[in-house]
C-alpha cells in the first residue's frame, strides 16, 4: 500500500530545545527538524536548495532559522530564506516564495505532528489535543517505542479484528462495542469484564471500558478504565511505505508512588506493551501480507467497513481494485 495522507507524530515537544536540529527520515523523505530560538519548530526538506547539503548535517539555529553548514544560506520554519550571507543582491525567488520546502507542524499533547501529503496539499483536518499527557496533575508520560515491516492502515484495522485478540493475546473475551464514523474520525466505546488474579490467588470479575478515537491515519487515543484508568496515544509514523514507526505514549492520574495502584497501572502498561498487546502483534505484521480481497467469515468484525473508512487517506486512490472488497 502507498504511503496515507495525515497528521503524524515525528518526536516529542520535550525532546527538541531551543536551538536543537535533528536529521529524521520519514514518508520516504530525507528530512531535518529544529527549533528556532523563539521557540518555533520547523521541518523542512532536508537538502539545501542551493547546492544541496543536508541541512541537519552540521546545519545550526541562529535567530528564527536553520543554517546551512555548506554556504550558511538560512532559512525559516515556513521555508523562506532570510539570509545569505555574501549575497549583495537577494535572489528575486527567495522574495516571492519558500525555497526549502516546508512541512506543517503543531505540537499536541506534548508531540510534535507533521502534515505530509504526497502532493503537498494543505491540512485538510486538526489533530486533536488530549490535554493530560501535558497536564502537572497527570503523570509524566511513559512511553514506548517500536519500528518494524509494516504500515499504519494494518496497525489500525488490528482494532477492528476481533477474531484476533483469543488467539493472539489469549483474551478470555473479545471486545464488543458500538463505533461511529464521522469524516476522518472513527470512534469506539466497548465495555465488558475480565478475569483479574488477585494477590490472595483467586479470581475476580471486574467491568472495563475502552473508548478510542481513530483520527486520520496516524492519531489515536484510547481511554481504558478498569483496575487502573489510562490515556494511551497511539502514533503510527510512516518511515516508508512498508517501514513504519510505532509509539505508545502512556499517562494516568497520579498516584503515590510506591503504592498498589501504582504497581497495577505499571503492570497494565507492560501487559499492553508486552505479548498480550502490541509486541504479540508485531511478528505477524512483520511478516504478513496485506489481502486486497480477503476471505471473511461472520466472526471477523468489520474490516471491511473499516477499510472503506481508511481509504480516504490515500491520494493515489485504491488503485487496480478496492482494497475494502472480501473475496466471495
């Protein structure tokens, strides 16, 4: 599958200062990230359009800009030069229009999030901002990271595939729940119970929630309530089309630390994390292929509407077939 269009997460706001300047690879793309010195963070193309040195390469922040490390050419966040040094005449173009090609960013939930579309067409949604993972009485986020053979379309319809979650991460039921979609927006709220093991050895049936909210290709935030309560975003960052980076960013309200509560929220996030979450996942994605036209039975969930949903985030189209058509 090509690379979908959206809002994807490339860092966290906490992890780029002042003055800093990353090279990054994302969307098949040569990239260099920085923050200016009045805070502003730019991604740009990463080679300079004069001759071509890659800017996150030696390249270094002064005043609003990144500058070259080849002939200090200078360029803002929005891709306008503001300075070269030796010129006695500024070049006409660099007047009228950006020469480095920009990137829109904005920064939520404490992410930096990068617009990309293959041809350079302008956010045609927001990403929604989930004010707890930023918020002194949430906990400082714990956060996760993955990168493997795979895309953001198969990530996400993992959520759809109930039939999955017996078999892969040995669920002793299969969530069930009403789902919406609106636009980009797909939203979901399950409820249920599961088996707990409590300390004493014996078993208890407690209720749970899940509620999630799919935006676009690359956002979503789930909401799970139960022994523990947290806020979980999903990020699902294209580094090619069959290359894709995968964080899970964690908080909770704050607990004293040291406490049951706190012991039960950390095992909570390992369990999600670990074989009975998204780490049983990834081997099978890693080596799976995707079925345009899969074979489908009634206990499968809604993958197919699911996919329907999904294909307005490519611009090249389903091209040669649908992929949201089960084989008969």
């Amino acid at each position: 599958m090509p690379i979908p269009f959206g809002w994807f997460g490339i860092g966290y706001s906490t992890d780029l200062a002042p003055g800093d300047v990353r090279p990054l690879h994302y969307f098949g793309r040569d990239l260099v990230l920085f923050r200016n010195e009045q805070g502003e963070a730019g991604l740009l193309d990463a080679y300079c359009p004069h001759l071509g040195a890659h800017l996150g390469i030696g390249g270094t922040v002064e005043g609003d800009s990144i500058r070259c490390p080849f002939h200090a050419w200078a360029f803002r966040p929005d891709g306008f030069c503001s300075s070269i040094p030796y010129a006695k005449a500024f070049p006409p173009r660099a007047r009228r229009e950006p020469l480095a090609r920009p990137y829109p960013l904005t920064e939520k939930a404490g992410v930096i999030w990068a617009w990309y579309h293959p041809d350079g067409i302008a956010p045609q949604f927001d990403v929604i901002d989930y004010p707890e993972f930023t918020d002194p009485q949430w906990a400082e986020p714990v956060k996760r990271e993955w990168r493997f053979a795979s895309n953001p379309q198969e990530i996400a319809e993992n959520g759809v595939d109930v039939a999955h979650f017996a078999y892969v991460h040995s669920m002793d039921a299969v969530p069930e729940g009403e789902t919406s979609y609106e636009g980009v927006i797909r939203r979901s709220a399950a409820r249920g119970h599961r088996t707990i093991a409590l300390p004493s050895g014996e078993t208890r049936q407690m209720p749970y929630s899940v509620d999630t909210v799919q935006n676009g290709a690359g956002q979503k935030f789930t909401r799970l309530k139960g022994l523990v309560e947290l806020s979980l975003l999903v990020i699902a960052t294209p580094v090619e089309a069959d290359d894709v980076e995968l964080r899970f960013c964690f908080t909770h309200p704050r607990v004293a630390p040291g406490s049951p509560e706190e012991k039960a929220i950390q095992e909570a996030i390992a369990s999600t994390c670990g074989q009975k979450g998204v780490e049983g996942d990834i081997p099978i994605w890693e080596n799976k292929i995707h079925r345009t036209r899969p074979f489908l039975c009634d206990g499968d969930g809604p993958i197919l509407r699911f996919r329907r949903y999904f294909e307005q985030f490519y611009a090249e189209g389903p091209e040669g077939g649908r992929i949201s058509i089960a084989a008969e």
